[in-house]
C-alpha cells in the first residue's frame, strides 16, 4: 500500500510542478524530496491564492467562501486522481 500512496503522491506533485520542470534539467541540481516539494510549493500557493480571491469576489460571507473554497478543492483533487487513474488503466 505504501508503494501505490507514494507513487499517487508522487504523480500529483509532478502535475502541479510541471510549470517549473525546467528547473531539473540543469546538471548541477539534484532533483530531491525537498526540492519537488518546495518547487510544487512555490507553484501552487500563488495559483490557489488566486483562486481564492476570485472566489472572495463572489462570496459575500467567510462561510460562504469556505464552503466554496473547500468544494473547489475536493473538485481539483478528484478530477486529479481520476486522470491519474484513467492514465494509469490506459498504461497497464
């Protein structure tokens, strides 16, 4: 099981940093843990900070953006396993 967790961590930390991939073609940086996890960091905070203030926009309370805010995410992250499972039975 922790071979199946790690490697569905392992495929949503690469779609979220694909942006900056280009960071791990130079020859002098190896790409570790902490590397991926800091470039999925510095990747996504700016974009779901945005998301966020979007949805401030329309939300006239705090319950009413965090309820939005929090089913968005559900969404993202179930339409992300989905492509990586649709990928994954389509592979194998």
């Amino acid at each position: 099981m922790t071979d199946i967790a790690t490697t569905l961590l392992g495929a949503m930390m690469y779609r979220v940093a694909v942006p900056t991939a280009w960071i791990f073609a130079v020859d002098f940086i190896e790409a570790g843990r902490l590397l991926a996890l800091s470039t999925t960091l510095a990747t996504s905070l700016p974009l779901w900070y945005l998301v966020g203030a979007r949805l401030a926009e329309y939300s006239y309370r705090w319950a009413e953006w965090v309820r939005r805010y929090i089913v968005l995410c559900l969404v993202w992250s179930a339409l992300n396993v989905g492509v990586i499972v649709v990928v994954g039975s389509i592979v194998s």
